[in-house]
C-alpha cells in the first residue's frame, strides 16, 4: 500500500554530539501529524555522515 503525505516545509534539525558541538542537518522536510520522526539515511550519506545499524542502535558519525 502507498500512502501519501503532506510537506508543509523544509527547515534544519540542530542537534548536539556526545562531545557538545552543535550540529545541524539542513534541507529537512516537515510532515506534520506523523507519529514517529523520519530521517533519510541517504540524505545523512550524501552530507558525509556515517551510519551504523546493530540490533536495535543506530549511530550516526561525522567524519569532519
């Protein structure tokens, strides 16, 4: 089944490392009423980032 949603916008999500550097990811789409947050692993490869599945972890790694 596919279903469709509604961007109602793009903006960035800042965030801060184990280390305390903030960090964002800019060009992120915002879905309102969605019950769980979306990231693209590919939109994360494509901006340099690492991504690591194990069980039920996932880290993300910046290589600058």
């Amino acid at each position: 089944m596919i279903k469709k949603v509604v961007v109602m916008g793009k903006g960035s999500i800042k965030f801060e490392t184990k280390q305390g550097e903030k960090k964002h990811i800019p060009n992120v789409y915002y879905v309102p009423n969605l019950k769980h947050n979306l990231i693209s692993i590919g939109q994360l490869l494509q901006k340099g980032y690492k991504v690591y599945f194990e069980n039920d972890t996932c880290e993300i790694f910046d290589n600058t």
